[in-house]
C-alpha cells in the first residue's frame, strides 16, 4: 500500500514535520480528505471542525517558519471524544438532553493538547453519556467498525477507536469506566489504555460514574501511546480526584527489555465465555513474552466473577445521581410545551434521555434508595473491596497481568442491542481494572475471523511505564500493529 500522510503514526508525522518534509498544513488536509473520503460509512464524528483546524496547522506552520522549535505533538491532527468540553465547540454526549449545549470552558485534557499545538479536528461519537459497549447508544447514530462496517466498533468510546483505526484522526482521546477505551481499541485493532484512577485530570470530562471515570488515548502505535499519556498526565488542581503523583517519563520506559518480568495469568480470565479462537490469540502473545524473556505464571483473581454484577450495581447508582443535573432549566435540550414547572422536568428527561440511559438511572435509584442501599449498593462497595484486595495481593508477586480485553472480537450491530445482560457482558474482563482503580492497556495481537483481537495487560498503580514497557516490547516484535482495515475508497 503507498504510504500515505493521514496513515502516518504521530511520531512519524512529527519527524517529517521536524525535517520539514511536511507541514502542519498538509497533514491536516490529507486527514480532512480522508474523514470526507471514510466518514459516510464509519460515522466516527459528531462535529467536523476542518476550518478551525486548518487555522491552528497554519498557526503552526507560522511558528515552524520563525524558526521556534517543534514540540511532540504540535501539528498532528487529533479529536476528541463528545465528552469532553471544549470551549466554544458543541460537546454533546451524543445525548438529545445535550445536542445544543456549547461549554464555556476547555476540560483540563483539551486545554493541554491545544497548549502543546495538536490540531483538533472533531468530536467523536460515543454512547449516550459513554453507557453501551457498542455505540449502538449513540442518539444521533451509531459508528461502524472500520475492519467490517456491519460490525460494532465498540463502546462507548466508539468513534475515538474507529477515527485512529481509519486514518480519520492521527490519535484520539478517550473514557473508560468500565471499559471504553480498551474495549473499543481491541475491537477496532488499535492501542487503547485507560491510566490509574487520578493520573488524569477529569475537569470538563461529562460525569458517567465518578468514582471509575478516566480519560486516556487512543492510538495507532505504543510509542504514540506514551507521547500522548505524557501530555495529558498530572496533578491538577481543578480535579479533586487527581493525584499529586510525579509523571514519568513513559518514551524512555519503551528502552528496557522485559527479561525476568514476572506475569500473571488469571486463570478466571480464560474460563467460561472467552472465544476460542480469542484465547488462543492471547495464549501465543503470552508465548511470545516468554520468548522475549519474561517469565509468565498462571495464578488467580479469585472475586473476578462478582466484578460484572458489582460495576452494574455501583455505575448505574453513580449515574443516576450525575444524571439528575439534567433538568431543562440551565443549558441543554428542554421541552417547550410543558405548562408547569414539574412536567417540564419530566418530559425533558423523557424526552432527552434514551433507553438505555432511563433503565441505568432507574437501576441506579432503586439500588439507592432505602432498604435497597444496604442489600445493593453497600454490598456492591464490599465486592469492590475483594476485588481490589486480589490485586493487591497479585501485584505482590506480579509485575504486570496479562489478560483478553473482550471474551470476542466484534460482534454485529444489532445482535445485542435488544439484550442488555449479553451486551454487559462484553466488559468482562475490563470492569474489574476500573473497580481497582487500575491502569491497563488493549494492544493489537493478531486477527481472528478477520477481526482484530486486543491483548490486556493489567499494571500496577500509576505504573503505566511498566505497561508500555511490555506493550512496546511485544508490538516491536510482531506484526499485528502494521495491520490495517481495507476500506476502499470511492
Ligand atoms: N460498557 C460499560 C457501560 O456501559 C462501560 C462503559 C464505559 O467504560 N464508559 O457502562
């Protein structure tokens, strides 16, 4: 295939842009060619932003040419997942009760990325306020799978996983509460990871569940993973949540070998519901670590079965209450025809909240409320606890843990849209990371029914050096991450 510039990595693009073998410009005009060329049947995006874009490349290329220094990411053309606010920009959701609603202030993560000169292209499709595993719950439409346009590209950070999948973005950034990042990276082929809970700032990040919510990138390549995790990572004091801990330098992470790492392979990852053909993806990329020197070891993350029942528990609570700010009266969708205050409030909420978000805020307010909090919502907060507790004890012994990020490649739009426990099942195996706090990363580790299949590895506390460490590691030494999708252009 000819090399092509929107089908550069940001890396790449930023050494072309450093020998002056392109400009900003340039590069951003070959990914809006190629968002005209896909994004009738991939549907990544929810707002195009090509002027605007085109604007912030020629202000680069104006600095280039005054000869200050290119930074890492400066010119590389970028989007955004529709939950993150951006000043002036429509920031929906992908939510009715938001299509208007247009902030007045940047998330800390998109400031950052515009104060390092990335090049903001758009805003993503996603789920309803990130809930769904398919982007099947977007209100608007949802987004097709890159690899099989009949198939979902996953959720609910959809659209950011099939953009970088198509060359439609250089990377994106997505959210992951209980999966969304790596879920979709592993379904589209591409790198996903969701750093420790209070590595990134969520100011301006729209609330799912706050106790879960991170913000991480997605991206064509390790190395560009760690680039991007390096901008975005830090304290901030506009985040409570965020933790004072110092950033590492995640480039020079990918230098050291992993001769001697111990890893853990929990048995209950590769129990009841994992694909065959998926195991044995992720049983050769265990073979391929063992032959780049580490030592792998099968062991066991005893609660992990009551992790699933546990997140559908505390998520839908957490949301229900985040939820209820959405009442028509500052900002957002409202009916008009409401003759009193009250119906105001429930049809606007009728109105502007889809399915699958009612059934999580009706879950969520009943396991709230009392005599159920003590049965649900408290037992669910002890379940969390042992879960916790497993990887503690694992991470006493264990490096890194190396799992499936989804028991199956991707499968039809459609096919679990009308099953809701069939499609919550597909968080498995990366509900557990979030409940713990954990950072964890999906790479590329080969192809099964033609569908990527994605490899976790599960770290440590804010040690997503050691995670990009052995991502780098196995990805330089096998082919999957040069895979791409044939979307034939018209
Ligand atoms: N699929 C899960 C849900 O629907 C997790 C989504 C996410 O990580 N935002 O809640």
């Amino acid at each position: 295939m000819a090399l092509t510039i929107h089908g550069l990595t940001a890396h790449e693009m930023h050494d072309k842009l450093k020998n002056k073998e392109l400009s900003a410009t340039e590069a951003t005009k070959s990914v809006l060619d190629r968002i005209s060329k896909t994004e009738s049947r991939v549907k990544a995006y929810l707002t195009l932003l090509s002027e605007e874009a085109l604007k912030k490349a020629e202000q680069v290329d104006k600095r280039l040419a005054a000869g200050e220094d290119l930074r890492p990411l400066e010119g590389i053309p970028m989007a955004l997942k529709d939950n993150m606010c951006t000043e002036g920009i429509k920031t929906t959701c992908a939510s009715k009760i938001l299509h208007n609603f247009i902030p007045p202030y940047n998330a800390t993560v998109a400031e950052k990325l515009e104060k390092a000169g990335a090049v903001l292209v758009g805003k993503l499709n996603m789920d309803e306020f990130a809930m769904g595993s398919s982007n099947e719950n977007s209100s608007f439409y949802p987004v097709h799978n890159p690899w099989d346009l009949e198939r979902a590209p996953g959720g609910s950070s959809g659209g950011s996983a099939a953009a970088v999948a198509s060359d439609g973005a250089i990377y994106t950034l997505g959210s992951d509460t209980g999966g969304s990042v790596r879920q979709p990276a592993s379904f589209c082929g591409v790198v996903g990871l969701k750093p420790t809970y209070g590595r990134v700032s969520r100011y301006g990040l729209i609330a799912y569940a706050s106790s879960l919510d991170q913000i991480g990138p997605v991206t064509k390549d390790v190395r560009d993973c760690a680039w991007v995790l390096g901008a975005i990572a830090g304290h901030d004091e506009k985040d409570s949540t965020s933790a004072n801990v110092p950033v590492s330098d995640y480039s020079h992470a990918l230098n050291k070998d992993i001769k001697g790492m111990k890893v853990g392979i929990p048995k209950e990852y590769f129990a009841e519901g994992l694909d065959e053909e998926v195991k044995a993806k992720i049983l050769e990329a265990v073979k391929k670590l063992e032959d780049l020197g580490a030592v792998c070891e099968e062991m066991s993350l005893p609660h992990t079965e009551y992790a699933l029942p546990a997140f559908y528990l505390l998520a839908p609570a957490e949301a229900s209450s985040n939820l209820a700010r959405y009442d028509g009266v500052r900002y957002g969708y409202r009916d008009k025809n409401a003759e009193d205050l009250i119906t105001m409030y429930k049809q606007t909420r009728s109105q502007g909240f889809g399915p699958e978000l009612k059934r999580r805020i009706m879950l969520g307010t009943y396991a709230l409320s009392s005599g159920y909090y003590d049965a649900y919502y408290l037992k669910a907060l002890k379940v969390r606890t042992l879960v916790k507790q497993d990887f503690d004890q694992a991470f006493e012994r264990y490096d890194v843990i190396v799992a499936p990020t989804a028991p199956t490649v991707a499968f039809r739009l459609g096919e679990k849209a009308d099953d809701p426990l069939s499609m919550y099942l597909s968080d498995l195996f990366t509900i557990p990371v979030n409940l713990a706090g954990l950072p964890a990363i999906s790479i590329p580790c080969g192809l099964s029914q033609g569908m990527p299949v994605g490899l976790q590895i599960i770290g440590k506390p804010f040690d997503e050096a050691a995670l990009l460490q052995v991502a780098y590691n196995f990805e330089q030494n096998t082919p999957h991450h040069k895979l791409k999708p044939q979307l034939e252009v018209e």
